[in-house]
C-alpha cells in the first residue's frame, strides 16, 4: 500500500512539476496565469483520481488533497476554487459511495491551504520543511479522522490510514517546497530583468571584481569607450588609463574606496583608438558579510562635450571674436601677472592704449563690415611688432592695448623705450587699409604708462593709461602722451566726493529709480532698481558721478542697504495694488554687502520690517564677486532663496562664466551685459555669445534677460536668438517713483 502511495505521488508530482514550468509562461497576465494555473491543477487531480487507489464500492484515495491544499496556501484563492470545481465536479461523475467523502477531501484540503496562508502571511507560520510537513501532516489527520467517523468508510481509512499519514506529509512538503522554489526562482529572475534594464542607462556602467578585472560592461560603455564587451572582460580596469592621472592619483582613490566605500571625481579616460576624455566617474565598494570588498561597480559619464561647451564660453568672454585677441577680462589677469612679477624684477612695465583716430567716420561712411576689416588689418600690424613677451588686447570697437615687460631699470630709459615703441606703432597703423576697392587712412592716439610695481592696480593702470590717450587725442591726432602724476588733483577731487557721499548718506539723499523690465507679450514683469544721488546742492545725480567713488571708498554697501530696505517697502506698498501686486524689483548687490556676516539677517529683516513678499524680490550679484568665497556664496544665497528670494547673475559673459559654479548656484536668472547687446548689429562676436549663454541658461532651466535693449533691430534680434526678457531704454528709462507708478498707470 505504501509502495502503491509513492509511485501515485511521485507521478503526480512530476505532472504539477511540468504544469508549474508552464504557468512560467503566462506570467505577464496576472488574472489569466492565475486561472490558467486553477484549470491545470485540477486537471492533475483528475489525472490523480484516474490512477487512484481504489477500494471498493467507489472509494479512491489519491493525492488531490496535497495538490489542493499546496495550490491553496501556494497560490491563492482563485487558482484553488478552480482548481477545487475541477476536482470535485469529476469526483461527482465518478460517483459511487464515496462521493460525499471525496467532496469533503477536496473542500477540507483547499480550507487548511487558505488558513495556512493567510497565517503564513500575518507571519504566524513559516514555510520550511518542517512547517510543511506540520501542515500536511494536519491535512491528512484531519481527513483520515473524518474517514475513521464514517461508519462506511472506516475499514477503509484503516485499511490505507498508516500509508496516507506516512507518505502525504511528506509528498506536501517535496510540492510545496517545488512550488516556492519556482517563485523564488520567477521574483529573482524579475530583479534580474530590472538590474539587467536600469544597468542599460544612458551613462556608462562597469562591474569589476575585487582585483579590478572586468566582468561586465553596458552598451553606452561601447558607445562611448569604442571596445565591443568581449574586448575588455576578463582585463584590468587600468587599460582605460590616459597617462594624465598619476600612481598617486588612483592610490588615493583605492584609499578612500577601502575607507569610505566610495569613489567620484573627475578623471581622465582613453578610448579604444587612443583618444583622451575627461570623464566623471562615480565607483562603489560592494562588499559580503564579512566586510570583504568582492566587486566595485562604477558609473561614468563623458564630459567631452561639458568642457568643450564650458571652453568656448570662457573663450569668449577672455577673447575678443572678432580678432582673436585676449579682451579686457584677460589683459587685467596679464596685467596683474605682470605686476606679481615685479616683486623680484626692478625694470619697468609699460601700457600702450592705442585709439584708432577717424574710425567712427569710417564706420558711418563704408559700413560696420569695413570698419571690422580696418580692425583687423590693424589687429594684424599690431602683431607683427610685437615682442616676444608683450599681450595685445582688444578693449572696445577701435580700442587696443599692448603691454610690454622687462624694459628697463632706469626710468628715464624706459620713458624714452615706449616713446619709441609708440612712435613705431603710429607710423605702422598711419599706412593706407586697402579694403575691397576703398583706400582708407587713419592713425592713432596713444597714451603710455609706466609701472614697476602694486602701487596701482590692473584697473587703475589701463584707467591712467586711458587718460593720457584722451590727452593725446585732444591735443590732435597721431598723437603720444604719458601719464601724468600731477593728475592726482583728480585723486584730491576724489576724496572730497568720498566725504559728500557720505553726508549723503546720513541725510538719505539716495533714492531708487526704476528701470522696467519686460517680457515677449510686453507684459512688465517688474523693474531694477537703480542708485540716484538727490543731490542737496546739485540735484538728482546719476550713479556714473558717485559708484567708482563709492566702491573704492568701501560705502557702496551703505548705498545698497538702503537700496534694499527702500526696494522692500516698496513692494509691501504694492501689495496692496492688485495692479503693481505681480511686479518684481531687482536690486544690485555688491562684493562687501554679500559677505558681511549679517547679511542674510539684514535681508531678513527688512522684509519682515516691511512685510513685503520675499519672491517679489530679486537680487542680482556680478560673477566676479562670486568667485571670492564660493562656499560662502552658495550658503547665503540657499538661505534666501528657500525663503523665496530669486537670484540673478549681472552682466553675464564677461567674467569667468564657468558651468561649474553655474551648476552650484541656486540661480533663476542669467542677465546678458549690455555690451553684447550693443555689439549685436556690429558684428558675429556678440551674436556668438548671446546664443551660447541662451542655450547654457535653457540647459540649466535658467530664464535670461537682456539689459541695455535701446533699438528695435536689438529687440528682434534677441528673440531670435531665444532670449524672452528684456530691459533698456527702448521700453523705458530709469524713473522717480512717481514717474514710473504713472508710467505703470498709462500702459
């Protein structure tokens, strides 16, 4: 008999075998696998009935309760009411005096699989071996004690009750533990298929073992490095090696990798045909239970068309488009460089500023595509003479500057070494531009200044110099002119200002003008909020006659305070207007205010003073200021803008332009200088940079403005070049309070 119960449930758990292999198949339609599964189960305990054993006068014994009971716990209620209808409506066709009996089997058996699921499920039971066997074990004594009960059919259960309770239990165990090995199996597989999906991204991904050999690679790794996977599993991660990133380098990164379990960093890679590429690169420790690193899997992305973007922006705000040549930001770093050098070097340094004399007219006469050939044939003179270690610069449309080093230590002799070097670079630019069929002249106006050390700065240096050439111009053309020191009446004129700014201040002469800001649809957005001195004797005064004093004074800070606190209680006014309610104000803050201690408290506080809406206003700081303490910077400025503050980046192209402080920074706004805007008509320079700073701000999700829009031709070509906002006295001047408030009320 018991012979007879094995080879009966082995064979039956060969065919749930096979069916659960099946069901595999169907597991994308949950509903129509879990059915698919109820009608197969009940088939096996119809193939299970078929070749049961039989007793006499219609009684069966076979395993449809271990397939019943398992597919219930296993599956749930669905597949088991399927299952059980099958069963028990072929149990009804055979008939016979155990019919009742054999419902019952079926009824009690997909009973103790549901309450043994949902048990298992509320974490009461587990599902091991020795769990399932308890739980067949129970089945069957619960069916057998059932049969003992029925008058009919108790010889029967004794007849077959020790082989059941010897052989079911334990044919419940070997189905339950092949029908949760094949989940366990589907679950894994399903993690694998989402491992295998997030491991194709769109960034190279790389598994290594412990001694860094590769094991696996994506296809972005092909696309990017140029190896097919097969040419580079097995080998060591080091065959990426540029040469550029030292022993050091990666010793240092083993370090932190054993320490910290993470690696990123910017590194340099090598392509299969050689190339090298700058890459950032992120790699994590895997480790086991023990604490042991097995693998490291690492994630990089190619920042070759990152940097190139980020060089060209930097290209063209240190480089003059049109001729090639370092423009002011670059000629100051040389200038200062050359002022460090000074230190251990006694000869003199000297500043040619060249002015083109008549170039305007040439300009009106022949037009801008000639008067940029002129520039160029003098940028190419200009060159030709130089030294060796001399800088040319172009400042402005007719505007060059030639530093030159190492003249000499008496100061006579390198007075009469410029005169000379001035006299030859006006004889060379006084000679005949051919351009196309037109023979034009010009010459130049030139003033030179001498320096040997840091007594002046790289600003006040070309300043000096700028004021000998306007020397050299008004008394003539082709004229050359030094600096001279008594000029310092102009110094003396200077400090009195400094003691008028700050009686200004203690009266609060300073007022704000508003210079509107609009969008494509006309709409004013708002309006920057400009400096005007009300002058107690002279009158309202523009900030040209009190900022360079101001700043140098170190009381530009003051003026922006005030600026600030008037700003804030202006928008707490306009609140109240449901006209005015929308506007934002800009205001300008400056090197020494954004690095006060106090400065985020300051903010603060003037809008709690004045209750004003903090997103309504909108600070806008130079990059140039940013670099001085980054770290800094992004502290006080997160601050602020959690509170609603916006942040605006002024005059943008003309600094450092990075994208690796832009991507830092918690910005909304990039605000083109208008001196790109006045250059959009005179040449590709300006159009150049305009596009790529519209393109940078779209990538970064920045909006961009423009300031300094004075012509219509200036205002279509911006929206060409995707820019949306903009500010300038084509739409409107600074204004009073008064003026603007009546201005607002017209349109």
């Amino acid at each position: 008999m018991i012979i007879q119960f094995v080879e009966h449930s082995v064979l039956l758990l060969a065919l749930c075998w096979l069916i659960t292999l099946n069901i595999r198949c169907w597991e994308r339609n949950n509903s129509a696998a879990k059915l698919i599964a109820g009608v197969l189960f009940g088939l096996a305990c119809v193939v299970g009935m078929v070749i049961a054993i039989k007793f006499g006068s219609g009684w069966v014994f076979d395993a449809r309760s271990v397939v019943l009971s398992v597919a219930a716990f296993v599956s749930g209620p669905l597949v088991a009411v399927v299952a059980g209808l099958i069963a028990a409506s072929y149990r009804i066709w055979i008939g016979g005096a155990g019919m009742v009996g054999g419902l019952f089997v079926i009824i009690i058996s997909i009973l103790f699989g549901l309450l043994y699921r949902y048990l298992y499920q509320k974490g009461k039971v587990g599902n091991g071996l020795i769990s399932l066997f308890c739980f067949g074990l129970l089945v069957h004594l619960s069916l057998l004690g059932h049969f003992v009960l029925l008058s009919q059919a108790s010889e029967v259960a004794l007849r077959a009750g020790v082989a059941m309770l010897l052989v079911m239990p334990l044919t419940t165990v070997c189905l339950g533990w092949i029908l949760e090995d094949i989940k366990r199996r589907n679950h894994n597989e399903r993690e694998l298929q989402i491992a295998a999906t997030a491991f194709e991204v769109r960034q190279v991904m790389m598994v290594a073992d412990k001694r860094h050999r590769i094991l696996r690679v994506n296809q972005t790794f092909t696309d990017i490095a140029g190896y097919q996977a097969k040419e580079v599993v097995g080998k060591n991660t080091s065959i990426f090696h540029s040469g550029r990133n030292g022993a050091a380098f990666y010793k240092q990164m083993q370090q932190q990798l054993a320490t910290d379990g993470r690696w990123q960093g910017e590194i340099w890679s090598r392509r299969k045909n050689g190339d090298v590429y700058p890459a950032w690169l992120s790699t994590s420790a895997v480790r086991d239970a023990q604490g042991k690193i097995t693998h490291y899997v690492s994630s990089m992305e190619d920042m070759s068309e990152r940097k190139a973007a980020e060089a060209r922006i930097h290209h063209l705000a240190s480089f003059d488009a049109l001729t090639g040549l370092p423009n002011r930001s670059l000629l100051l770093d040389r200038i200062q460089q050359a002022i460090d050098l000074t230190e251990n070097d006694p000869r003199y340094a000297c500043l040619l500023f060249i002015d083109l004399d008549g170039f305007k007219s040439i300009n009106d006469l022949y037009g801008h595509e000639t008067g940029d050939q002129v520039l160029l044939e003098a940028a190419k003179r200009l060159n030709n003479i130089l030294y060796s270690n001399d800088t040319l610069a172009r400042l402005g449309a007719d505007e060059f500057v030639i530093m030159t080093e190492n003249i000499s230590v008496a100061h006579q002799s390198a007075l009469v070494w410029a005169e000379q070097y001035a006299v030859r670079v006006n004889q060379l630019l006084s000679k005949p531009y051919q351009i196309a069929a037109n023979k034009l002249y010009s010459s130049a106006s030139i003033g030179i200044i001498l320096f040997k050390d840091a007594s002046s700065s790289s600003n006040e240096l070309i300043q000096h110099a700028e004021i000998a050439m306007h020397q050299a111009k008004a008394s003539g053309k082709q004229s050359i002119r030094f600096f001279d020191p008594t000029m310092q009446e102009e110094v003396n004129a200077r400090l009195l200002l400094e003691d008028d700014i700050r009686r200004g201040l203690q009266a609060q002469e300073f007022i704000p003008y508003f210079q509107p800001q609009l969008n494509t649809a006309g709409q004013v957005t708002g309006a920057e909020v400009l400096a005007r001195w009300q002058h107690a004797e002279h009158g309202v005064l523009a900030p040209s006659y009190f900022i360079e004093v101001a700043e140098q004074a170190e009381l530009i800070e003051q003026i922006d305070l005030q600026m600030l606190r008037q700003a804030c209680f202006q928008l707490a006014l306009w609140q109240q207007s449901p006209a005015m309610c929308t506007l934002r104000l800009a205001v300008n803050v400056s090197a020494r205010l954004l690095y006060r201690s106090d400065f985020v408290t300051v903010i603060l506080q003037f809008l709690a003073e004045s209750g004003a809406n903090p997103h309504q206003l909108k600070l806008e700081l130079t990059e140039t200021i940013l670099l001085d303490d980054m770290t800094t910077a992004i502290a006080r400025m997160q601050v602020l803008k959690e509170r609603g503050i916006r942040f605006s980046i002024d005059d943008f192209g003309t600094g450092y332009s990075s994208l690796a402080y832009l991507q830092k920074l918690p910005l909304n706004q990039l605000k083109i200088d208008q001196s790109f805007v006045r250059g959009l008509l005179e040449g590709e320079s300006s159009v150049a940079i305009i596009k790529a700073i519209c393109a940078l701000a779209d990538n970064l999700d920045l909006e961009v403005i423009a300031e300094g829009v004075e012509t219509e031709a200036q205002y279509q070509k911006l929206l060409s070049l995707n820019c949306y906002h903009f500010q300038g006295y084509l739409f409107g001047r600074p204004m009073a309070l008064a003026e603007f408030e009546d201005w607002l009320s017209q349109r």
